[in-house]
C-alpha cells in the first residue's frame, strides 16, 4: 500500500477531526510540540519500533494540525519542496552550512 500525504491527511481527519476541531490550533500544535520532544528521545534509544511509533505519532499530529487550520500538507510541501531544494534551486542541495 502505498499512503499518499493527502490520502493520510484525509485519513487522520476521518478519525480524530471531530477531536482536533474541538481542541483548537493552539492545543494542537503543543501536541505536536511534545510528540517531537518524544521522538527527540527516541532517537537517541536503540528501540527501532519505538522510533517508528514516534515517526508516526509527529506525522499523525501534525496532519492533526494542518487539518485544523485547513492547511492541505501535501500541496504545501510540494509547493516548496518540488524535487528541488527552493533555495539553492539544485536537486541535490548545495546551500553552504545546512
Ligand atoms: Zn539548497
């Protein structure tokens, strides 16, 4: 299976936008503030299945978080991020100190 950013975002609204809308941006971004603070940590455990769960849980808030303020993540990134890095312009990157 492969899961599109746009087709998990409609996924995660299916299922907890009922929550998110209830909760607000605010409340919701510090969810996310924290799921990264746990993945932060989890990088630096040797857990592989602890590291995905955490992979999956920012993804999962911050599709949450977009959903709220009607932000469509998979146009935005690749708005930005369309096979090549929008500062330098390179499909490699090449900006100095990154
Ligand atoms: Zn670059």
């Amino acid at each position: 299976m492969i899961l599109h950013i746009d087709r998990f975002q409609n996924m995660m609204r299916q299922i907890y936008f009922h929550r998110d809308a209830r909760r607000g941006a605010q409340d919701t971004y510090l969810w996310l503030v924290e799921e990264v603070e746990e993945l932060g940590e989890a990088i630096r455990g040797e857990n592989k299945k602890a590291l995905e769960n955490e992979f999956a849980d920012v993804l999962a808030w911050l599709a949450s978080l977009a959903n709220v303020v009607d932000v469509k993540l998979e146009k935005a990134a690749l708005g930005k991020y369309n096979e090549k890095c929008p500062k330098c312009k390179q499909r490699s990157c090449e900006c100095p100190n990154q």
